[in-house]
C-alpha cells in the first residue's frame, strides 16, 4: 500500500468503526498488508494472502464437506485477521 493508500484504508477503517460497522478489506495480498489492516482496526480481510481464487463449484464443496448442511449460494467468505 502507498502512503496516500494507506491513508485512505486507515480512514476508511475509522470510519466504520465510528459508525460501529465490520470492515472488510478486499485485495489483501502480503503479510504485511494485513499487518497494517490490524493496526488500523479493520479486523476482516480477503485476497491472494489468504487463497488464491476458486470456482464457486469448488467454494461449496469444500465448505458443504466441512458442514452437516448445504452452503446457500450467497454464502459470503473472509477470512477473520485478528
């Protein structure tokens, strides 16, 4: 992340937790990034640093594989940074 990058992620992450909102960050991609995203307070996170990308046919076989219940279709993933 660039400096004026990171000022915004960091605004972004005030700005839901004044509002008392979850943050989710899209397009984590280094470690580092997700260091800077914990700092921040934006404790939710997707991207390359976590998986690399799937089919939705492969998503719901291994999620419906680790449950007794089948997976809606809209079932949102990501991935908890804390």
């Amino acid at each position: 992340m660039r400096d004026n990058g990171n000022a915004i992620v960091a605004a972004v992450a005030q700005i839901g937790q004044t509002l008392d909102l979850e943050t989710i960050a899209e397009g984590v991609e280094t470690e580092e990034q997700a260091k800077l995203l914990r700092e921040y307070g934006c404790p939710y996170g997707q991207g390359y640093q976590f998986a690399r990308s799937r089919t939705r046919q492969r998503d719901r076989q291994l999620l419906t594989a680790r449950t007794s219940s089948p997976v809606p279709a809209t079932s949102p993933l990501g991935i908890v940074l804390t």
